[in-house]
C-alpha cells in the first residue's frame, strides 16, 4: 500500500517558488507598465483633440466678405504644411482670387495648364501687342493669354485649375491638395 507521502506530488523547493513568483510579479508589472505608458502617451498627443486643428492643406484665404467685396483679381500668397504619408514639408504659393459675374468666389491657380509655368499679370503693352483687351494674364514660357477668369485667350488650352473655396465661421479656406482641372477651351 501506498503511504500518504507517495500520494502527493513532488514538492517544490523554496527556491523555484521565489524565482517563479518573481518572474510572475516582473511580467504584471512590465505588463502594466506598458499599458500604462500607452496611455498616458495616448492622453499626452490627443490631449488637444477638443479643438479642432485644421489640416496643413488647408489654406485660410481671408473673411468672407472682405473676398465677396472684391472686383478686381488679387494675388494672395499662401503658406502652407504639404502632407502626403509620412513627407511633411512647407510650401509656399499664391493663388489668384475674384469673383464671378453670379457673385461667387474664384480661386485660380497660377500654374499654366500647358508646361505648368507660373503665370502673371499681363502688362498694358502685352494686352496691346496681342491686341485684346480680355488678356490679363500671361505666360511667361510661352506667351499664352488667360483672361480675368482663367480661360485662355487665342490658343485651344484648358482654363486655369481652380480650387473649390471652402466657408466655415465667415472665413474662406482651400485645399492645396485638390486643384480642380478644367475641360478643353
């Protein structure tokens, strides 16, 4: 027969039960520490998210009804944060802004839309040179006219690429990121 001692299990020295219990204490407390960094790490970058941030994209153009107010083309320079994946980097620009005959707001590009050159007000002596007084703008790589609205003047180019303007708060912004291109002349 069997005595009692024979029937329990081998016993465990006092040695493996403190190297256990230690590795099991050292694994709780990794575990909630990193759980605990992630929190906090999470709380410190979203603490802000109660106000909105706009999007580096995202241009403010000026007040509303400064910009309806306008009867002539104006060139506003912009600064901006182009964000694409993991690329982050500043940019500097302008866009032309008016007003159509209907009252709404026109934001053109002022990359031509045959070799992408930056394009300029055309000067009194281009406009009589090219003898049309619609001309307004010019390129400098290769002399095409636009008029006042971005449609080319004399030569079959599409119009200017145009951005959607954006209203929030009597405020008008725009998207840097979404030119909106234009059908044939």
């Amino acid at each position: 027969m069997m005595s009692e001692r024979e029937k329990l299990p081998p016993g465990i020295t006092r040695r493996a039960f403190l190297g256990t219990s230690a590795k099991l204490a050292l694994g709780v407390a990794g575990a909630l520490a990193g759980t605990s960094g992630l929190f906090v790490y999470g709380a410190m970058k979203h603490r802000d998210k109660g106000i909105p941030v706009r999007p580096g994209n995202i241009v403010e153009l000026g007040e509303l009804r400064q910009l309806m107010s306008l009867n002539v083309v104006m060139k506003m320079n912009y600064e901006a944060i182009y964000e694409d994946a993991w690329i982050s980097k500043p940019v500097k620009g302008s866009v032309y802004v008016t007003t159509e005959e209907d009252g709404s707001l026109l934001i053109m590009s002022p990359a031509c839309t045959h070799l992408g050159c930056t394009i300029a007000p055309a000067t009194d002596e281009e406009r009589r040179e090219a003898k049309n007084d619609q001309a307004f703008f010019r390129c400098p790589c290769h002399g095409a006219l636009f008029d006042r609205r971005g449609h080319s003047v004399f030569l079959d180019l599409k119009r200017l690429d145009l951005y959607e303007p954006i209203i929030e708060g009597g405020w008008v912004y725009f998207d840097i990121m979404k030119p909106i291109k234009q059908a044939e002349a």
